[in-house]
C-alpha cells in the first residue's frame, strides 16, 4: 500500500493526501495501479482551518474515578504530562485498562469530575467555552439518526452547525466537498443504519467537519472495522491532520502498517505514560532503554507487551522513568524547533482570541433556529420510525376496537353502569402504560445522540427539549383522537359533542402526563431499570386512583395519595364526561331493575363530585407542567453527571 498520496477509499470513490503543503492539491498523484476501476484522484478537504493552528500541552493529569457507594475509589491516571503538536495525527496506546478513553475524555473536555491537573492551548490555560468552540469529539460508538440519509444528516447539521447568513446552496456546497472527499457522495440518499461500519466512521467525522474544528478527539475509531477500513479511516484522518489540524485518537493495538500511519504516538500502562514521540523514533527509543524490539516484530506489538508486564513490571516503571511520566520531548523530530510555553504566548496574543471568539460561525445558532431545525428533523424520523408513529398508531386503533367490542353498547344501559366503569379505568391503564412505556423504551437510544450532539456544541438542551415535546404532541392527539372516537362509539357513550371532547381531553391529558412520566425515567435509567421502575411506580398511581377501594374508604393516613396519583384526576375527569352535566336518566332495556338507573346515585356511592371537571383539567395541566420541567433538569443533570 502506498502511503504517499494515500487513499481514502470505500467501494468506488479515492482521495489523495498532498504531498506538499497543507490543503494544496497533489495533481501528480494516481490512483493505485490495483484499483478496479478507474477514478480520477480528488483532492482534499480544501475547506481548511483559517484560525491559527493549536498546540496542546498538558501537565500533572490525573484522575480518580468512583467504584460505587462504599467501595471507595480508583486513581486511573497518575500524574501525566504530554504534548500534542498541530499538523499531526496522534495515537494514544496502551492495553486495556491503561486508562486511554479516561486521558482522551479529559483532554476533550469531556470527563471534569475528579480531575486534576491543567490542560494549556497555545501557552495559556484552557478556557472550555472556547476550547469547545474549536474542537469535537467522535466517540467509539457511531451515534448516527440511521432513519436519515446522509444527505439529511449533513443536511441538518450544517443547519444548525454554520452560519444562517449562509443559504442552502452555500450550505450545499460545503457538505458536496465533504461528502465527495471522504467518499460518501455517492451514499447521500443511503440511510445512516445502512452504511457499513468504515462508511458510518467516515460519517461520523464528516458531520464534525462541517463547523470545521481545530481539534478532532477519536475514540478507538478502529474498533469494530475491517483492515481495510481501518486503514481508510486513519489515512483519512492523516489527511485532515496534516491540513492544519490536531487529531488525536486511541487506539488498542495497530497493524504495523497502521501504526506507521501515525506521526505521533503516546503509550500509557496503568495511567502512567512509558512513551512519547514520533512512531519512527519508538524502536530508537527502546534500544536505548535496553529493551530492544526483536527483528521483524510490530513495534506497536512490543510496545503494548511490554505495558502489559509481560516483560515484567519493573520495565513499566523503569520507562516510565525514562519518559518522565510524559515530560521528555526529546522523541519528537523537531525537538528543537519545539516552542516554549512562553514564546506560544508571544506568538498567539491575546488580541487573537477576541478576533477568534468575535468570529463568524463559530458559536451556536439562534434558538429559534436550532428548534427549527430539530423540529423538522424529529418530523422526518417520526415519519419513518415504525414504532414511534405506525405501530403507535395501529397498537391505538386494535385495543380501541378490542375494549369497544368487549363493552359494546354500555354506555347508555342502566343495567351496565359498573362495567362501563371498568371500562373508563380500563382507557386509563391504556392511556398510562402505552405512552409511558414506548418513552421508557426509546428515550434511552435517543439518549446518546443527545450527549454526543449536546457536547460537541450543535445545539442547546433547551431546543432540543422542546422539540422532542412538540414532535411528538400531534402524534399523541391523532393516536389519542382516533381510539377516543372507536372506543367512545362502539361503547355508547352519550352522544353529545361537549361530553365527547370533555372524554378526549382527559384522555389527552393522561396521555401526555403518562409520556412526562416516561420521561423523567428515561433520563436518568437505562432500558432495563426504566422498564422495571415504570410499571412498579405506576401501582400507587392505581391503588389511589379511587377504583376498587372509593376515595372515603381511604384510612385518614393514606388519604394524601389520592392527590399525588394523577389516575385519580383522570377517572374523575371521565366520570364527570360522561355521568357529570346532570346527566338524565339511564335506559334500562337489559333488566328488570337498574340500581344506577340515575347517574347521580352512581356519583354518590363512588364518592366521586359531578361537578369536579375543570378542577381535573388544572390538576392534570399542572402534573404535566411539574412533569415536564422535572424531566428536563434530571436530563440536564444527567448530562452534567456523566462528565
């Protein structure tokens, strides 16, 4: 494989890293003589960093991290220092353990609980606000929307990522010149969950690309990928890195070939870092340590060996030692040309930083477009998400049939007063379980996205909260409407428009109260403690709810749950819809003798007011309010307590 002019290839499409300066276009360059095809070589992302490049430097990090509730805790890293210099892909190494994802999540920015040590940009200490603004973070786990295409996806990112000044053409052709150097135009109407794994890589950086960052973080981007498509990704990443900017990546154990991909490569055993300097001086570097690598061995191998104690552990400390834990800089090829923190300073003034934060594109967009843009988003994936919209939509229609069929024509019998009232408690177990449970179970996926998008600056938990709220709102009213109709009509329920939508609203109301609740579970469990949780809180909801056991039979200590279960403001609402508004007299045709024949008797032994309607209505808006608001600020704290 060359590695001059390398290629950033999958399936059909080749880009060439230039040869001379960064960003400018190798037209000597050819295709490999192996390729099946004939493609013209593409130049690179010329859509390179204008701001000044940036040099990292950091100094005694550690990191101490919980083991759980009196299990004490556990130091990851052990006083580590480093240098990450512009132009260069950076490889942090080590085994399992060795804490590589902890050194990234701090030097990112993303990890901040239990951390000590300072982080330098360019010779000053890091501001994270600006840090943030320059850089991104791609972890392991391709957090991709696979319901969209990777044309929507770019589509939408730039929307909310560049600048609104821009148009859609603008717009348009900053992802065609990224799609087409990372060799992912030819997928833009393919949805993100059906690309192969080295394809939703390349994505995954792409979106990133589009604000274009200074400064990439990339967690294991190998794992999980074929040699080929490693090889891919991290030419790809060379690339970018010898444009302007600082890359750095983890990576577990690297082909040889791979590893030589590297400029720069940082080892660390049990927190501590053996190792720091160009890959091509590694080898030099062991034999003088008196560890030479043997003849025809991978280097990154050996390295990696070693750091496991396989050699024996006395010869982690010794080349700890001889690294000074990260200090040494005497590995790097331009070791001399290497400036001090203090010549950084002179060389990046302050009046720099103002022109940079006072720069275009670079800070979030408006709210009001960032709600824009996740509404339409959230629009396009309700449409296609089977769950979310069809199967909610058909799982309404079958149990509204089901439950009208079972009670068919109770509603207006005198006889069949006390099954039609199951059948107002049996809507509310539906309009409880479904909603809460399809949140339980989807909001934990959706999750992850969020952490990842929220971090890396598209937008605010604000914008995306309220369009999660307001996507889902005509959902809920169509699914809600059309089982309301079915079950309101097979049942006989009173033909009068007012009682109908009194019916509807509390069905509504019990709905979005139900999801509110789903919510605020989904936040802070994952999928299989929400999924247990849900259900088991819901049973007081039930018990207080005044069916089976009426709201006067309630011991004088146990009273206080009738008004924190919301079932009970929802049964109350529906009887007061359909058995409230003085409501005439039964039929009787299916007896000789009804008890309940007048409504009024009914109300009375229930223990249940007719007039309680519109109390009902207030109480459930202001479970929905608190609901709502509990669940965002349990989703921003668990956003802040993952860092």
């Amino acid at each position: 494989m060359m590695l001059a002019g390398a290629q950033i290839v999958d399936d059909h499409s080749v880009a060439y890293r230039p040869e001379n300066t960064p960003g400018s276009v190798n037209s000597s360059a050819k295709p490999a003589p192996s390729e099946s095809t004939s493609v013209q070589a593409r130049q690179t992302v010329t859509k390179i960093p204008k701001s000044d490049q940036v040099d990292i430097q950091f100094t005694n990090i550690t990191c101490t991290v919980s083991l759980g509730i009196n299990k004490g805790h556990k130091q990851i890293l052990h006083g580590v220092n480093g240098r990450l210099r512009p132009r260069q892909l950076v490889a942090i190494m080590g085994p399992s353990g060795a804490g590589k994802s902890t050194l990234l999540d701090v030097l990112s920015g993303y990890r901040i609980s239990g951390v000590n040590g300072a982080v330098f940009i360019n010779g000053r200490d890091r501001i994270m606000k600006r840090f943030k603004r320059m850089s991104c973070y791609i972890q392991q786990d391709d957090r991709l929307q696979g319901l969209l295409t990777v044309g929507e996806n770019m589509s939408l990112a730039a929307d909310l990522k560049l600048p609104t000044k821009l148009d859609k053409y603008e717009k348009g052709e900053v992802i065609e010149e990224i799609l087409t150097n990372l060799g992912l135009y030819e997928h833009m109407n393919t949805c993100a969950a059906q690309l192969s794994g080295g394809q939703r890589k390349r994505l995954s950086i792409a979106l990133e690309l589009i604000n274009n960052p200074l400064i990439m973080f990339l967690d294991e981007p190998t794992t999980g990928l074929d040699s080929s498509s490693c090889s891919q990704v991290v030419q790809l990443c060379q690339t970018l890195a010898h444009q302007g900017r600082t890359i750095v990546c983890t990576v577990h154990q690297p082909s040889a070939s791979l590893f030589a991909l590297f400029d720069q490569v940082y080892v660390l055993a049990a927190g501590h870092c053996l190792y720091q300097g160009t890959t091509n001086n590694l080898v030099t570097y062991l034999e003088q340590a008196g560890i030479p690598c043997p003849m025809y061995h991978n280097p990154a191998d050996y390295v990696i060996e070693l750091a496991c104690g396989e050699y024996g552990e006395d010869k982690i400390g010794y080349l700890t030692m001889k690294a000074d834990n990260g200090k040494e800089l005497c590995w790097f090829d331009d070791v001399e040309t290497i400036p001090s923190m203090e010549a950084l300073r002179k060389q990046y003034p302050l009046s720099v930083l103002r022109e940079q934060d006072a720069g275009p594109g670079e800070e979030e967009t408006s709210q009001s477009n960032q709600r824009m843009v996740l509404i339409r988003r959230g629009f396009i994936k309700a449409k296609r998400d089977a769950t979310m919209t069809h199967l909610r939509l058909i799982v309404n229609v079958v149990v509204g049939i089901m439950l009208g069929s079972l009670f068919i024509k109770a509603g207006n019998e005198g006889s069949r007063v006390l099954e039609n009232y199951n059948l107002l408690f049996a809507i509310l177990m539906h309009h409880m379980m479904s909603p809460m449970m399809l949140t339980i179970l989807t909001f934990p996926s959706e999750l992850s996205i969020l952490i990842k998008e929220h971090f890396n600056r598209w937008y605010s938990l604000g914008a995306y909260y309220i369009s999660v709220t307001l996507v889902d709102l005509p959902i809920s009213i169509v699914s809600c409407l059309v089982f309301s109709i079915i079950v309101y009509t097979m049942s006989s329920q009173p033909m009068d428009i007012v009682r109908f939508f009194m019916f509807f609203a509390i069905s509504l109301y019990t709905v979005l109260v139900a999801q509110s609740f789903g919510l605020m579970i989904g936040a802070v469990f994952n999928v299989v403690n929400g999924t247990f949780l849900g259900p088991t809180l819901s049973v007081p909801m039930m018990m207080f709810a005044g069916f089976g056991v009426t709201l006067r039979d309630l011991p004088p200590y146990l009273y206080w749950g009738s008004y924190v279960s919301y079932l009970r403001y929802g049964l109350e609402g529906l009887i007061g819809a359909i058995y409230g508004i003085e409501r005439p007299k039964l039929d009787c045709n299916q007896a000789l003798y009804c008890h309940y024949k007048y409504p009024s008797k009914f109300l009375e032994e229930i223990s249940m007011s007719p007039d309680m309607f519109w109390w009902d209505v207030l109480a459930l808006t202001v479970f929905v309010l608190v609901l709502r608001v509990a669940a965002f600020l349990l989703l921003k704290w668990k956003l802040n307590a993952i860092r």
